[in-house]
C-alpha cells in the first residue's frame, strides 16, 4: 500500500508519511518513569494525537505499564459537574472495554452516577487496584472540558495524585489539548476571584509541546515522498513551502497533498516546481478547510482580539509571560515572535487573518465596478491610492461600524479594496505592521488582466 500525506485525524505508520513524534516532544518517558501528571500541549492538528497514540502502543509492547489512551472530546459543552464527570467515566470505561490488554479487567462496574464529586477517583483507585502492573492515563482533547466540569475532573485527579501513597491510583497522567494547563483558568475563574490554596492546576509538574518542523524536517518528511515514488521536492521548493508555513505540520502535509494528488494528479513523472507551491497556497486559501476555519473562528474571541489587533495596525505592546490572552494567542498558533514582535505564525495565517476580518467589505465591494489599474504592464499607483481616498471620505463611516476589530478597520477595508483587484489573476501580499505607526502593505500584481 502507498502512503500519502495525511491532514485528516491521527497518522498511521503504514498509511502516511509521517516523523516520529516522540523525537518532537523529548522528555516524555522520562516524566512517566518519575511518577509525574504532566501536560503536552500545542496548536491544532500538530501530531498530537498521533504522539499519544504512539506512545500509548510503546508502553504497552514494552511490557512495564498498562497504557489507557481516553479522548474527552465527546464530554465539550457539558459544563455542569454532575453531568460531565459520568460522562468521563463512562468514556473511561469504554476505552477499558476496547482496549485488548485491558478488556479482561472491570472499570467502573457498579458506579453510583449520582456521586460526581467521587465516582472519577473512585472508579480509577478501583480500578488500578485489580491491575498486576502500573497504569499511565493519557487524557486527549483536555481544553474540550469547561466550568464545572474542568474544575471537578481536576480536583480528582490532585485528590488522587496527593494521596497515592495511601490508594491505588493512576501512576503517572498525561493532559494534552491545544493549552497549556494554566490557560483553563480562564475557562472557570471569574475575574478577581481565585481557586483557593488546594488549587487543582498544581499537580503538574511540567509542561511540554510539540514545536513546529525545522527545515530539515519537512524534508525527511518529504524524501519519504521521494523514496516510495522518485519525485523529487527540490530545495527552492522546500523553501518555499517552508517559508510559506513555517513548518506547521498540518500546512505542510496539506501542501504536498495538494500538488501531488491535485495539481500533478498523481504523475510522478512531473517535475514539482515553486509555482506549484503558489497554486497550493492559494487553493488553501480559498477552500478554507476544515483547520484554518476553525482557527480564524477563533478572531471572534475578545481576549483574541485584544492581542490580534494591535498587531494590524502596527501597535507594538509588551505582554508579560504572565499575560494569559498573550499566552493563548501563541499556543493557539495564531501568532508567534520574531526579532521582538509578535508576528501571524506563517504568512499563511497572515493572509487568512486579514481575508477573514475583511471578507464581507471585499464581497460588497466586489458588487462594484472600478476601473483597470494596470496601464502597459505597470500599476498606476497614484490613481489606485486616490480612488480608494475617494471611497473612504464617502463611506469610512458607515463601513468602520460594520466591523467587530473597529480600530484596525481602516487597515482592514484598504486590504479589501486592493484584494478585488487581483481576484482575477493577481497574487496579493500583505506585509504586517513591524512597529508603532508602520503599517506598509505591499502587494504584487502578476500577468493581471483587469477588464
């Protein structure tokens, strides 16, 4: 069976080409073997399902721990305590049932559902009690859990963690979701309010992510492409996906699909080329795929906005480490920093940032004819700026209001005007703000034929 690039759910060794993940996220055994409750946390589909599916295989072939791999996802938006904690139960026993090297042992066989702020510690003392070996719980899609909930299921785990020397309990927990543990504060704490002293986030001991691939490793991910087929991905095409995502692991599968299987229909014969890399990025930006919709749908969040905003209009604002909306714009991935500026995390999500808060002005706007720009090859950029000088004196006020991110709205409402013009054939490049008051945006008109 051939493999292909995978940008749908968990890789598979046999299926995909994938890199080991454990070699991304270092440190991982190390934690289990000392006993500790840690979190992996890292932006949407970065492998980290795929990690602990991994790791959950290796532990259990090795021989020393059971592993018992638990997804929450089906327990988001159940935010009372009462109602989310027997649903995790419930998950926990499925995967008990499914499970091959733990199907001959009972989970939760005569649990009392009404007992929320118990049943889960219970159940895994239980549990880990009829077991001959330790168990590590590897917990995914934690940050689907909120309110009542989050703060119930963490209470339990701390109740047992803090009391293992006198039950039987989980010998070491893995939280992995898209944030660090810190951030899910902000999912149950009102403002000025705290937890107390027995606070259920101290358990953990560490937090871990999985970064985004070097260079050198989109192309051990690419060569495997190579080996199985003979089609090469040249340097100047690596560089250019590369710069394009900056190794965002579900980006750079999404590209290499998107040439091989779309562009050159599966011809491995054809020679892939940096134009192709172009072609890609923009049918991504125009699919708008199940991943970028999802993260973008993240720029209606107010603490999104707060840090985001500024960004556009080239406000350059120091955030303290201790900053949670700092903090959860970059483990979001929307965002990372470079030379001392918070910068779109590749030029990718810099692009979908700005077509996303502008789309509806650009849509209206395309309703309207304007003129050609392009006079013999060349971009009569005075008459451009003044037209669009025009348009604002007659409609900044009506248009400012329609938008959520008012401050950057004029930086908005300019990108759309200048993105009607190259729909037709043009490629258009936004250059974001490096500092205070320099917001310059740059775009690039290529063999455009404005009617």
């Amino acid at each position: 069976m051939k493999k292909n690039f995978n940008i749908a759910g968990p890789c598979r060794p046999d299926e995909h080409y994938m890199l080991p993940t454990q070699e991304r996220c270092k440190g991982v055994l190390n934690l289990i073997k000392q006993k500790q409750y840690f979190v992996i946390h890292a932006a949407r589909q970065s492998g980290k399902t795929t990690l602990l599916l991994e790791l959950a295989q290796q532990l259990n072939e090795a021989g020393e721990y059971y592993a018992l791999y638990c997804s929450l996802e089906t327990v988001q938006g159940i935010t009372e305590a009462e109602k989310g904690i027997p649903a995790i139960v419930k998950r926990l026993k499925l995967e008990v049932e499914l499970d091959e090297q733990l199907s001959g042992y009972s989970f939760a066989p005569d649990a009392d559902y009404s007992d929320f702020s118990t049943i889960l510690i219970r159940s895994l003392s239980q549990f880990c009690k009829q077991l001959d070996k330790p168990v590590v719980v590897l917990f995914d899609e934690v940050d689907c859990l909120s309110n009542g909930t989050l703060i119930t299921f963490l209470r339990q785990l701390r109740d047992g963690y803090i009391n293992r020397d006198r039950i039987a309990f989980a010998h070491s927990i893995i939280l992995v979701g898209m944030r660090n543990i810190r951030d899910y504060k902000g999912k149950i704490r009102e403002e000025g309010k705290t937890l107390g002293s027995a606070s259920p986030f101290n358990i953990v001991s560490d937090a871990l992510t999985l970064p985004n691939f070097t260079f050198e490793e989109v192309a051990n991910l690419y060569v495997q492409h190579t080996e199985q087929t003979g089609q090469i991905f040249s340097v100047s095409v690596l560089e250019k996906i590369y710069h394009s995502t900056q190794g965002q692991p579900w980006l750079v599968n999404a590209i290499a699909r998107e040439i091989v299987q779309k562009i050159l229909d599966n011809d491995f014969s054809q020679t892939i080329e940096p134009k192709h890399v172009e072609q890609a990025v923009q049918t991504l930006l125009q699919r708008r795929d199940t991943h970028i919709d999802s993260l973008m749908e993240r720029l209606k969040e107010a603490r999104v906005q707060r840090i985001i905003e500024p960004v556009i209009i080239g406000e350059s604002k120091g955030y303290s480490v201790l900053d949670d909306d700092h903090q959860y714009v970059l483990d979001l991935g929307l965002l990372r920093h470079a030379e001392g500026h918070l910068i779109p995390a590749n030029p990718i999500y810099g692009e979908v940032i700005i077509r996303t808060l502008s789309s509806r002005t650009q849509m209206e706007m395309e309703e309207r004819a304007y003129p050609a720009y392009v006079v013999n090859g060349k971009l009569e950029m005075k008459r451009l700026l003044s037209d669009f000088q025009t348009f604002w004196r007659k409609n900044s006020e009506i248009w400012v209001e329609r938008y959520q991110y008012q401050e950057a709205a004029p930086h908005l409402i300019l990108q759309a005007f200048l993105q009607r013009l190259v729909n037709g054939g043009g490629v258009f490049h936004e250059n974001w703000p490096v500092g205070v008051g320099d917001w310059i945006c740059v775009f690039i008109i290529k063999e455009m034929i404005i009617q």
